[in-house]
C-alpha cells in the first residue's frame, strides 16, 4: 500500500467525513461479462490525514480490497488494463466512486467497470441520492461547457461570455438547491459533511453561508479534527470578505526593497499568491501576463506575493524571469507562513484579491476567465 502525506489545509476537501478510531473495510468485486478485460483494480481514498492508493489483481473475475477508514469515506475505484490491450483510459467505463462504510461491501460489474452495483454500505445509499439530485443541474452545466468551448475556439466572445455567466448561474444553483438544501433536511446524514465540501468549495466562497450550514451538523462532527479543519477554512475565509477594506502590508522585493500595497492606491489592483513550485500559478502567469499588458495603462497593477520557501529565492527569481512576469513582486520566502498570506488567509494556491480604487475588495479568487470578465467591466 502507498501512502502519499497530506502536507497541508489545501487537502481538506479529500479527507474522510469523521475522524473516529479506525475500523476495518472489506470490497468484494465480480467482474462478469466486463469489457475491455480489467487485470487490476486501483483504489484512492483518505485515512488518518493521507491519500492511501493501492491496488488488487483480478483472478477468476474477482478482486478483493481491505483497508482502514473512519467511517463513511469517498473512495474511487478504477480500472487497469493489460498494456496490450492498448484500451484508450474513459472516466465514464473506468471510475467508480462511492461512499464506503467500515464493513464488508461487494461490488458487482457487468458490461463495463464503472456498470456496477454496491451493496454493504448504508452511506452510499445516501450519496446515490445526492447525485440522483444533482444530475440535472450537472447535465445542463456539462451541456453549456461544451457549447463554451465551441464559442471559445470560433472566437464568439460575446457568446462565450454568456455562457459562461449561464454556467456560474447553474453551479449557484447546485450549490444551494441541491447541497445546502441537502444540509438542512440531513443534518445527521453520514454524508452531511461531502454535501457541506461541496458547497463551500475548497475556498470556502460564502463563509457567511458556509458557517450557518456547518452548525446544523451534530456537535461530534464540528469537534472532531475534520471539523476543526473546516471550522479554520471558514474563519480564515472571514478574514478578507468581499466587501470589506483589503489589508494594508508592506513586504521586500527581490532587491530588498520594501513595497506596500497602500503604494498602489488609486488603481485597481490584483494580489496574486502564487509560487515558483506551484504548476497551477505557473500556468495562468500567461494569461495574467497578457491581461496585464492590456490593461496596466488604463490604471490596474498587480502585486505578486509569493510563498516560495526559506533558501529557494533563486527558484523565486527565475520563475519571475522564465514567466516574463514585469509586475512588482514581494515575498519574505516562509512558504505558508507567510506573513501577508496568513493576513489574507491563504490556504492554497493560486489565490488571488482584486481590490478597487478606494482599496475595497471586490472579488476574490477568480478564474483567468472571470477575471478577464470582470476587467472589462471596470476599463
């Protein structure tokens, strides 16, 4: 069994429902008539702060998994092909995702991988509902994605545009109508916690909303470590509301010079938290790159904060150069102890505040797509 460590808060959304003493799972599988062959079985799922991966054979059409949890946990399941068989990797054939309880689940394919029945867990049933919920607000969305993404290779911004905004509108939707509604009829249901991760989303974006939701849940459940995690996701949220006045800070750039966020008032300005190590930053500084470009001359400035780590500020100074990053830069290189990321609650990257002339937040975290909607509402 491989155990990949959770290094941090960024990997809350992942963790098991409860964290109570530990108990054993079994998974029994049959495989009848499954096409292509599967030759192994791969499991991922949480336990004790860690994603543990492991894998079964299949011998005779039958796989058997055990390990421990504690109690209800999301587990996927894909299968493995033999190499020869050269079968093209399909999320819709290959994924099974489900809830799994401490006990003896069997799990029965037929056709294909993911064309399977789960009996033995009780917290399943539940989470079969949730999706029976959501799946038409989640077809609609999958429908206006792709309509999305025809709009964008035509070019058809105003279009695109609109759907965009249609798609937002229907994960608001999902949110409140499926999720928090969810919530308040099940506050005691073993999946009470998913359907509360789903809302909050990895940032908690409405902390307001997320609290009210989170204190229906059984006090056993809003003390446990779990809900200590979410409990500190939330107040962290709080810290910089949109709405409220961004917190003045002043940091070093690379030469040591100390700069302020009070320097830039008087312009829109985009604190960016990113880092050298960070894939995802590294791959929107594009984007930010050429918004910057088209707008720094009509009054928008970025700040670049970075949290790279103590003694890598060489990894820091070329990851500015490599990304023809020409916006000021600051970082007192303490990785997540950073003194403006924790000002500003940062839990994972990329984050990033837009804050406005007066210095008032108004956005936060934005996609490269929503802040490119979102400045072409203000230029």
């Amino acid at each position: 069994m491989k155990t990949i460590k959770n290094v941090g808060l960024m990997l809350l959304m992942a963790a098991p429902l409860y964290s109570l003493a530990q108990d054993n799972f079994t998974i029994q599988g049959t495989l009848r008539g499954v096409s292509p062959k599967v030759e192994k079985v791969y499991i991922s799922y949480a336990s004790s702060g860690h994603n543990i991966i492991d894998s079964a054979n299949v011998a005779g059409n039958r796989f058997l998994i055990q390990g421990m949890i504690h109690q209800p946990t999301r587990i996927e399941l894909r299968a493995g092909y033999d190499a020869k068989q050269k079968v093209k990797p399909s999320m819709s054939r290959d994924i099974i995702t489900f809830f799994a309880d401490p006990a003896v689940m069997e799990i029965k394919s037929v056709d294909s991988f993911a064309n399977a029945s789960i009996t033995g867990s009780k917290s399943n049933i539940e989470f079969d509902k949730l999706r029976a919920a959501a799946k038409p607000l989640e077809s609609q969305a999958a429908s206006l994605m792709q309509r999305a993404a025809a709009e964008q290779k035509a070019g058809n911004n105003t279009a695109l545009e609109n759907t965009q905004q249609q798609i937002d509108n229907l994960q608001t939707r999902l949110k409140e109508t499926v999720y928090a509604d969810y919530i308040r009829k099940n506050p005691n249901s073993p999946i009470a916690f998913f359907a509360l991760q789903q809302f909050s989303g990895a940032l908690i974006e409405k902390p307001d909303e997320t609290l009210k939701l989170f204190n229906l849940l059984p006090e056993g459940l809003r003390q446990s470590p779990d809900g200590r995690r979410m409990e500190t996701l939330i107040r962290f949220a709080k810290l910089t509301p949109v709405g409220s006045q961004a917190p003045d800070f002043t940091e070093s750039n690379p030469d040591g010079q100390t700069i302020a966020l009070s320097d830039y008032a008087g312009k829109y300005v985009l604190i960016n938290f990113w880092a050298s190590w960070c894939g995802p930053c590294r791959a929107q500084n594009a984007t930010l790159v050429k918004l910057y470009n088209q707008y720094k001359s009509q009054g928008m400035e970025i700040l670049g904060v970075s949290l790279d780590k103590p003694g890598e500020k060489q990894d820091w100074l070329d990851a500015i150069k490599e990304d023809n990053l020409s916006w000021p830069q600051v970082s007192d290189l303490r990785f997540w102890n950073s003194k403006v990321g924790r000002m500003y609650g940062v839990v994972l990257l990329p984050q990033n505040v837009l804050v406005d002339r007066s210095g008032k937040i108004i956005a936060k975290n934005l996609t490269m797509d929503a802040l490119s909607r979102k400045l072409k509402t203000l230029f």
